[in-house]
C-alpha cells in the first residue's frame, strides 16, 4: 500500500464510517452513493458509527492465514451493529467465550504492516462488552 492512498483511507480505518439515509432512516456499512431503497429520492449524508453491537454468528478460525499464525485460534464474526447494518471482524478474547447474540463494543488494534519495515496499520475489532452481556 502506498503511503499517499493510506492517508486517504485513515478516516475510513480509524473509525467506522457509513452513511445513512435520511429518507428512509436506513444505515449503511460500507458507505453507499444511492440508497437501494430510495433510490434517487434518497438523501444520503456520511454517518459515524458509535460501534458497539451484537455477534449474529461466528466461526474460529484454526488455521490462520499467512501473516495470522500467532492470532490463531480466533473468532472471526459477524457483527450487527446497534443502528443496523452488519460486516466482520475479529472478536478479541478467549474463542471459547464468545456465542451468538453476544453483545460487543469496538477497540483499536493492530491490523498488520506493510512490509518488513513498513507502515504500522490499526483498525477496529471487537471486544465482549461485559456491561451489556
């Protein structure tokens, strides 16, 4: 990845960034230009995500691939978020704890590198939310 396009993704890497319809209060991840719903009557605006949600379904994953080797074993889920929409993400603990309907909240972590010597790259993954479970 080359250094000028990871600044042009950070905002989107650094925080949980959709949009959301104002026409029909849906909300969307990954961010869309029209609303499948409104179509062009739709009035999308960008929308920051709070985070927190709950697991739908999970898998653990037991052999990583290349570059994972020592996350593994790991639950990879998918999340639903409080405003809605879903996608995956890693759930950070123990595989055996996590289960379905499972309430979680977001943390910053260590994605990977660029390179031997490159770029440092963070992101979200989840956590059990312990005040909500």
């Amino acid at each position: 990845m080359s250094v000028a396009r990871f600044w042009r993704k950070q905002i989107n890497r650094y925080n949980i960034v959709g949009t959301h319809c104002k026409t029909c209060d849906t909300h969307y991840y990954p961010p869309r230009n029209v609303c499948p719903k409104c179509r062009r009557h739709g009035d999308i605006e960008a929308y920051k995500f709070a985070g927190p949600g709950k697991v739908v379904t999970y898998t653990i994953i037991h052999t990583a691939a290349e570059g994972f080797e020592m996350q593994a074993p790991y639950a990879l889920a998918i999340i639903e978020l409080d405003e809605g929409p879903r996608f995956t993400s890693q759930v950070v603990c123990d595989p055996k704890e996590v289960s379905i309907g499972m309430w979680v909240k977001p943390v910053f972590r260590k994605l990977g590198e660029s390179g031997d010597k490159g770029i440092i790259y963070y992101g979200t993954k989840y956590v059990p939310d312990n005040d909500r479970n």
